[in-house]
C-alpha cells in the first residue's frame, strides 16, 4: 500500500521569503499523481498544484512550485514571496495513476507565515 | 456554481443515536467519496462510489454505510455513532475518478462532528 510523510509537523516563515514543505512516498507503482493541497482556517480543501510522475519538469503555479524527485520519493513544495494568506495546513497527497481513485494523505504541516 | 454541498456543517450528537450526513454534487460527477480528518492523522478514505448503486469501502470503513441511489447525492450513514467517530468529515467528487491528466477532485466545506 501507498504511504505518504510529511515530516514537518508546523513550519514558520516570514512574510515575503521562502519556504519549502517536504514530502516523501513509497509507492511501487511507476504512474502515479502527487498533489499538494492547502487547508485554511476556513477547513475548505485547495488545490495548490498537482504533478504527474511520467512527467519530468516540475509543476508551477504563480509563487508555488515543487521539487519532484521521482528515484528518490520526493514531493516538496516551495513557497516564494510568502504571503499571511499562505497561512494553513498543507497537505501532500498520492492517487494511483489506474485503479483505485483513493486519496492517501500525508499527515499535514501547519504552517505559519509571520509578518 | 460549481460545488459540493454538505450538511450539516457542525454537528454535536449523542452515542447511538442514529445520524446522516448529507452530500449533492451539481457538476454531474460519476466519482464520490467520503474522507474523515483527524488530527495528526491526516485524510482517510472511508467509502467512495463510482457510480449510481456502485459503492466500496475505503480505508476505514467500520460503523459508517453510504448510498447512491442519485447521481448528485452520497450521504454518509452513522447507525450507532460512537466517541471515535467524532472527527471532521469532508465529502468529495469527480467527473470520471479517474486520474486523468486533467481530472480534479472537488472537496465540500466538511461537517465537524462530535459524538459525546
């Protein structure tokens, strides 16, 4: 079965600098999604950005990007130009690229963006 | 609008008295799916249904049952509710539930439930 850890249980940064969310799977599969999503006090669940394992150029959008390190299970996500709106649980996220439609999550990092 | 719609959004019951949780989907979506978020724990998978009449159990499925008698609605059943099943609960859909390139799960806003 497919795990997914987020080592990072709460992550603080400032406001306008960087920070980088990790996350690593195991997976004996070779087709397969990874997802970030963002989780606001609000509870609502966001997509942040989505990657998919055939493809070798890391996913983009606006100020998030990934780091996806397809030998080594690796599925981090950076922030650039934080912003208080950042402020949130992330959760880092596996689907089978075939079969089951599930889900499996991470545990979540809390993370806090100071001004 | 686009959007999954669950209800309640709170919810404070009593051990065994019977509850359901209601979900509807407007987007025509064949995949739903039903997650509770504990903390420390993440998002598990209790059941999801890829179809009208077509349901199967995820991950922690024990003291939930679901239906999908419609295509718009999935709601979750709780026959004798316990303490442990106090969590956040959060119902989801898709158009194919398959992982397509371009496929996209909708979440609704979750129901927290506390069963005292």
């Amino acid at each position: 079965a497919q795990t997914v850890t987020q080592s990072q249980p709460e992550m603080s940064v400032q406001e306008a600098e960087t920070v980088t969310l990790s996350c690593t799977y195991d997976t004996s599969e070779s087709d397969y999604y990874l997802f970030w999503y963002k989780q606001p006090p609000s509870r609502q669940m966001i997509l942040v950005i989505r990657q998919e394992a055939y493809k070798q150029q890391n996913a983009t959008e606006n100020r998030f990007s990934v780091n996806f390190q397809k030998a080594a299970k690796s599925f981090s996500l950076k922030i650039s130009d934080s912003q208080l709106g950042d402020a949130a649980m992330y959760f880092c996220a596996y689907r089978s690229f075939l079969g089951s439609e599930k889900l499996v999550f991470g545990k979540g990092t809390k993370l806090t963006v100071n001004p | 609008e686009a959007q999954v719609t669950q209800n309640p959004r709170y919810l404070i019951t009593v051990t065994g008295k019977k509850l359901t949780v209601t979900c509807s989907q407007n987007m025509n979506h064949e995949y739903m799916s039903w997650y509770r978020q504990d903390p420390g724990l993440g998002l598990r998978q209790i059941y999801y249904s890829m179809n009208v009449e077509v349901t199967d159990k995820g991950d922690v499925p024990e003291g939930y049952k679901v239906s999908r008698k419609e295509k718009r609605n999935f709601p979750l059943i709780l026959e004798s509710p316990s303490p442990n099943q106090t969590s956040l609960y959060f119902c989801a859909s898709s158009l194919l539930g398959v992982g397509t390139v371009n496929e996209k799960l909708f979440f609704g806003s979750g129901t927290q439930l506390s069963v005292l």
